[in-house]
C-alpha cells in the first residue's frame, strides 16, 4: 500500500507526492536498520583490584582499590564492642571488612563500588 497511492504529473515535479500508510504504532512503516554495538561484559567488581575497560579512557585497566570504612566495619565493631570490648576497633584496621572503591589509574576515573553491605 505504500507505493499504490503515489501521483505524478510530469509537467509540474513540485505535486510528486507519495501517501506512506501508517503501521499499528502510529508511524510510517520503514525498513529495518542494523546497528551492531560492542558490549563488553564486566564480571562484579570485588574486594580485590580487577581487570577492566574504563568508560572514560576507554583502556583496559588494573583497577586501583582504596578501601574505606562502611556499614558492615561499624556493625562489626558494635558486635566486637557488645561481647569483647578491648577488640572493638579491630574491624577499622582490616581490609576486607571495610568497602573497597576501584578507580582508573590512568584518568582518576571511578569505576565502581564493591561494599560489604
């Protein structure tokens, strides 16, 4: 139907016109285009230093990890606090009950959060 409702005088180009029947979603019915993407699939960021492609950059990378203090160290430390009071502040010395930010060492970039809770 899309090229059935087409008129053309040849002494007047200007009145080409061509009527393009409407699919069911509102619009014109066109051909299909084909894009291809590049998707990389990233496994989770974890407590360690990890391999992976920086948005910013654009390199594969070693992640940089800093690790801070979160919800868990303090839950741990008020656990330590109620039953072993001298032990309390253990969890704050302690890499991997803390939450671990990974960077890009290249741009400075930060590329994800691993937290404990």
């Amino acid at each position: 139907m899309c090229l059935e409702n087409m008129y053309f005088n040849p002494s007047n180009i200007s009145t080409f016109v061509i009527f393009v029947q409407p699919s069911k979603y509102g619009m014109a019915s066109q051909r299909p285009i084909r894009t291809t993407q590049n998707v990389q699939t990233v496994s989770p960021l974890g407590e360690n230093p990890a391999q992976i492609m920086c948005p910013k950059c654009h390199q594969t990378v070693l992640s940089e990890v800093e690790y801070s203090s979160g919800l868990f160290t303090y839950l741990f430390c008020g656990g330590l606090f109620l039953f072993v009071f001298g032990c309390c502040l253990i969890p704050f010395c302690v890499d991997r009950l803390k939450d671990a930010k990974h960077t890009c060492p290249t741009c400075k970039t930060v590329l994800g959060v691993y937290r404990r809770l």
